[in-house]
C-alpha cells in the first residue's frame, strides 16, 4: 500500500459506516524500493539484535517475488493514480532495482545481484544525457537523466520527489562493479550528474534554492507521460505547460531552466529540493566536491529560513513560523509543509498568508527526507575526520 486517505470522523468501532478499505497492490515497483529499504536497515544494524534475522530471512524472498512480478509486464505503473508511485518513470524504476540488488549483493556476495546491477545499469546510463545539449553560453549541458532511453522527455518531479534514486543507485552500483569499461562509464555518469546539479544553482541567486530542472519545450506532447505526471488537470494544462516553460530562462534553442517545476493541482518544492540535496550530498562524497556538499546544506538553509520570505518551514526551529495547514492535530514541532509555491504561470517563490493545500499542508515524508540528508551530512562529516 504506498497511499491511504483518511479525512473522516471515526466512531474507533470496526464494523460501522465510518470503515475504510485500503487499497493493495502487489507492484513489483513497490516491492524492489522496499526490499532496498530493509536492505538499509538490515546493514545499518549491529548483529546481535534480533531484527536482523528477520529482515534477513524475507529480503531474498521478497526480491524474488518482485523480479517474478517485473518480468510479466516490465516497467508496468499502477492502475490508479492516486498511488504514490503512479507517475515512476523507466528510469526511476531501473534505478530503484539498480539500488536494491547492489545492496542485496553487498549482504549475500551472490554474483547473480552483481550481473543484474551491471545489466541494468547499462540500460539507466542509456537514459542520462551524456553527449551534452550545446547551450547559448558555448558550454555543453550534460549528466540529467530523462524519463527513458528515447530521450524525449526530462525526468522531473512536481510534487512528490525521488531524485536521490539515481544517486543511490549510482552510488551503490559503484561499490559493486567490477568491469572496467563499465566502472570508467559509471564516473563519467557520477561526474556529469554532479555538475547538473552544480549547474541549476546559477538560477536562483541571492536565494541558495536549487532550481527545479531542465525542460524541453514540446515535452507536453508526450501524452503517456504528461498525463502520468500531472493529475487533476484539465485540457488547459498543456497551454499553461507552455505559459510557464517561457517564464522560465531559456538556455538553449528548446531548452528552458525552470526554478520552479511546470505543476498545476499540487504546487510546493520541499520535497525537490531535499531530494535533489541527498544527491548533492551522495554526489559530493563520492567525487570529494565541497561545493556539491555545500548544495546539500544551502537546501535546508532555504528551508528553515534564507528565503525571500524570511520564514522557517519547520515549526520550532528558526524563527517566523507560518501557521501550517495540519487538519485537526494543530502545530506539531519539527512539522514542514509542502514547501513554496509559484502564483499561477510564473516562476518566482510565492507564499502567501493564507493557509492552504497543498502548500503549506504538513507533509510527514518530509521529515523523513529531512532526516536522511542530515544523517548523508554527518556521514560526510565524519568521513572527512578519519582521512583528515
């Protein structure tokens, strides 16, 4: 299950009016990112716990019945849209198994996890720009990934974000490869992705926010995966993809940097910004870049308060919390909401006063995305101490 509503008043009696069915699917998606989960778990546990064991004598099986899955009907996305995972693009997808069967291998030593990462991460590099886009300013433009291997539409994220993916499975990938021809291919991915990333920073001075991504402007032709990535919308939504693609800074013939993402129903970057963070972060560890680093730690400088607005997004810690929209359970500390918005087609930070979703609705997988760039900052920190 990776989404569940809940906005009704309950008696707390099974067997009443107020009783809910939750949707269950047996995604073979859903199944490699949480077997890479465990996975983490699994290692960053000492031996003597008891949990261990458990996760150890699922994590195989698990695998299994999500690559028997997979193999019927590849790539295949969930039937309904509302499942946060709906809008999984190629690339995402080979990515998450990448991830998960480096780390499998790295707790099994099975050679049959090691060939099925260096499979398939001939097919993810087969997605990332690599030759490079030639833009105005004479330099080339290479390292984002797009959605799959035609290379037709740029991978993005609106509203939910699963940027740090890549970087894991790079990451991981790295770890395990053992072809040289492949491992020479995979530094070039890691050095080029970085430097996107470093890129996309030109944007949004004196503001450390990183900025959305690259667009192409015919990219809201592709109807499979236009209407896979904006919900809710209407036949408008392809004028205003257009609206707002110009009010971005175009780069190059086609080519625009939004700082914000073209998005129309749910609008707010926290999400992005944290997730494009990890990879800085991962990325910088990796390449021993201080300024990718530094990329991490200026997206939660953004968050908690170097804005235009002046405001921390995260009650309790800063100053000039905006009051968030949490429903019933009032002010929570450590809460963060969807993150800031634009006003309408522009492309400029927009936060108004009233209190509203999606923006300012409290978001809890923020605090784990949170939680996660910190722990990637203090591994680094602690990484630099033992080389000195």
């Amino acid at each position: 299950m990776t989404s569940a509503g809940v906005s009704r008043w309950t008696d707390n009696q099974i067997g009443s009016m107020d009783d809910a069915r939750a949707r269950v699917h047996n995604s073979p998606y859903d199944n490699f990112l949480i077997t890479g989960i465990l996975a983490k778990i699994y290692l960053a546990l000492s031996a003597e716990v008891d949990l261990r064991e458990k996760i150890s004598s699922i994590l195989e099986i698990d695998y299994e019945d999500a690559l028997t899955e997979f193999e019927k009907a590849p790539f295949k996305h969930e039937p309904i849209s509302w499942e946060h995972t709906y809008s999984t693009s190629k690339s995402t997808y080979l990515a998450t198994m990448i991830w998960t069967a480096a780390l499998l291998y790295q707790i099994t030593d099975k050679v049959d996890y090691q060939l099925f990462v260096e499979q398939k991460l001939e097919d993810l590099l087969d997605c990332q720009e690599n030759e490079g886009i030639s833009l105005f300013d004479g330099s080339l433009l290479k390292g984002m990934f797009y959605r799959d291997e035609e290379k037709k539409v740029f991978q993005h994220f609106n509203h939910q974000a699963r940027e740090h993916l890549y970087a894991y499975a790079l990451a991981e990938a790295q770890k395990i490869v053992t072809d040289k021809s492949l491992s020479v291919k995979l530094l070039a991915a890691i050095s080029n992705y970085g430097d996107y990333l470093k890129y996309l920073m030109n944007f949004t001075a004196p503001y450390p926010m990183i900025a959305s991504g690259i667009y192409e402007k015919n990219e809201w032709q592709d109807k499979e995966s236009f209407d896979k990535q904006h919900l809710l919308v209407g036949p408008e939504a392809k004028i205003e993809f257009q609206e707002q693609l110009v009010a971005g800074e175009q780069i190059a013939a086609n080519y625009y940097i939004k700082r914000f993402p073209v998005w129309f129903s749910f609008r707010g970057n926290n999400a992005i910004v944290l997730s494009m963070a990890e990879s800085a972060a991962i990325l910088g560890k990796i390449l021993a870049d201080k300024s990718l680093t530094e990329i991490a730690y200026q997206q939660m400088e953004w968050l908690i308060g170097k804005n235009p607005f002046g405001q921390s997004m995260m009650f309790g810690e800063g100053h000039q919390f905006p009051e968030m929209y949490t429903v019933s359970s009032g002010e929570i500390v450590g809460e963060m909401p969807v993150g800031v918005q634009t006003f309408e087609n522009e492309d400029a930070p927009y936060w108004p006063q009233f209190n509203n979703a999606t923006y300012k609705e409290v978001w809890v997988g923020l605090a784990g995305k949170w939680f996660t760039l910190v722990s990637k900052l203090l591994e680094e920190e602690e990484y630099e101490k033992v080389i000195g």
